[in-house]
C-alpha cells in the first residue's frame, strides 16, 4: 500500500503502522514492515497470489460448492470481528 506524502502526514502513518504490528489474527493479512523514502510511505503485507475481489468474481468461484463460499466469507466475517474488537473499522 502506497500513500503520497503530501496526503498523509507521517504521525498518521506511525500510528497506522503501530495498531498494524499489533494486529494477530489467521484472518488477517500479515503485517511485515514498512518503508519511508523521499517521497512515499510504504505499507509492507504478507504477498497473495489474488486478492479478494478478484477471486470471488473469477468464474470458477461461481462454480464453487457452497461450502467453500460459507467457509471464505465465514473467515471474512472472523477477521472483521477481530478488527471491530479492537476497535478499528476497515475501510478498503
């Protein structure tokens, strides 16, 4: 994840980055780190082959068992919990 310096202040993105590292759940993409160059503040995940949107609406998630689709949006909705109990509200 990229953010331009002059639309977030660098405060903003050591606080992000402190509730990141704290963050521990199976349902939650990794946090690894974070980088700050001349221009740009990085945001450092653990790699996935495809993100989320794209999987769901590839044509073999049509055909997918019903159980797969319960079991995905049954994690979705575990890693939503974990954020909310922590009080943070995902935004993406």
């Amino acid at each position: 994840k990229e953010f331009d310096l002059s639309d977030k202040s660098k405060q903003s993105f050591e606080q992000e980055k402190t509730i990141l590292k704290e963050l521990q759940h199976n349902c939650i993409v990794p946090f690894l780190g974070s980088k700050i160059n001349t221009n740009n503040f990085y945001l450092i995940f653990e790699y996935y082959d495809l993100p989320l949107k794209q999987l769901i609406s590839k044509n073999d998630w049509i055909q997918s068992s019903r159980r797969t689709k319960v079991d995905l949006y049954h994690q979705m909705c575990e890693g939503i919990e974990y954020l909310h109990s922590k009080y943070i509200v995902h935004l993406d």
